[in-house]
C-alpha cells in the first residue's frame, strides 16, 4: 500500500554564456523605476533554477543573491549599468548555488533526522522507516510505501528551511501507520507546531515555480 503527498552543479562562465544568458534579457530593463524585475528562463547553468534580477531605487550600493520559492532572486541598485548586471550576475548564482551544496542533507542524514522526528512527535508508533531517501519528484513533496516502510523525499527539499523539511517528513512518518487523510492523521499532524509556516512555504514555491 502507498501513501503520497502531492503537494548542483557547479559551473564554469565565459563571456558566451553570459552573453546567451543575460545580454538579450536585460537590454530592456529599465532603470528609472523605483523596482523592476526581469526573469531570465530556467536553464541548466543555474541548476535549472529561473533567474530574477530585481533592481531597485532603494539599494545604492550592495548586491544580494539568493533563493525564493526555487527561483534564484538577485537585487540589485536601480542605478547598475547592464553590462555591470551581465558580470555580476553568474557569480551571484555561482555562490548560491555553493551554499546551497554545503548545506545539502545526505540519505544518512535524512533518515537520522526521521527517527529524531518520530521520537518527538509520534512517541507511540510502533513502526519505523526502513529508508528514508532523497528522489527526484516533480509532482509530490514527499511519498511513502507502508509494504516496506520506504519513504521518499523530493530532492527538491534539499536545502529548503529545516521546518519545512522537518513537515513533510513528519507527514510521511504518519503514513506508516495511518494510510490515508482522515481525522486521526490530522491529528497527529497537528503536533508538529510549524505546519501553517510549512505549508505557506510550499504554496509559495509552487506558485514561483509556475510563474505566478
């Protein structure tokens, strides 16, 4: 019986990438605005991660990079030239997509955390995980096979705030016991503190991962 819940690579930049990258994109960004953002397509050189390059009135001097809802969001001033944009750009999400790989979880480490979680908030279960992996899955968050107690995480997950983690796995320990969606999985779901925090999260990310 299964139980399913729907919801790096690191890269060299020449001045070919860049310009296939970023020159056509940003020719038209304006930059009298007070903010503005310009989406560059997902592509493989990112992680397969759509680009935003936010500028804004408000920033005159620092440049940040980071991840939001899976797009890779980088701010800059109002003011920056496009050919500073096409320079800073690949390194900003060269270091985004470094920091993302040292804080990636192993398969060792992700079933350790599992137990940890079961132990906290489902004391009383009898029943244990007998894996606990990383699995590319587009269309759920997570999945679980009660027959040999395997769950399976998106790899999508990997990097993502540990409260979200921490939900999805706790959602997936349930289901070895409790096969379906009804009151008693509610119930102990409740436990877990951060739900409506997880939850927010996850309709986020999937709403910037369709473009909304």
């Amino acid at each position: 019986m299964s139980a399913e819940f729907g919801l790096e690579r690191r890269w060299r930049v020449d001045n070919y990438i860049q310009d296939e990258l970023f020159g056509a994109n940003l020719a038209g960004m304006r930059t009298k605005t007070k903010k503005s953002t310009e989406r560059i397509p997902p592509m493989e050189v990112s992680g397969g991660a759509e680009i935003k390059v936010v500028r804004s009135s408000r920033r005159s001097r620092s440049i940040s990079a980071y991840r939001e809802h899976g797009s890779i969001v980088i701010q800059v001033p109002a003011h920056l030239s496009n050919s500073k944009i096409q320079e800073v750009i690949p390194e900003m999400v060269e270091k985004v997509l470094a920091r993302e790989a040292r804080e990636k979880i192993s398969d060792n480490d992700l079933f350790a955390r599992a137990e940890t979680l079961q132990a906290r908030y489902l004391p009383e279960f009898q029943v244990h995980a007998a894996s606990v992996k990383w699995r590319n899955m587009d269309e759920r968050w997570g999945s679980c096979t009660t027959v040999d107690r395997t769950i399976r995480i998106s790899s999508r997950l990997n990097g993502s705030p540990d409260y979200v983690l921490d939900y999805i796995l706790v959602h997936e320990l349930i289901h070895l016991e409790i096969p379906d969606h009804g009151e008693n999985f509610h119930a102990l779901l409740a436990r877990y503190e951060r739900s409506e925090l997880a939850n927010s999260y996850l309709e986020g990310y999937e709403a910037g991962a369709r473009g909304q």
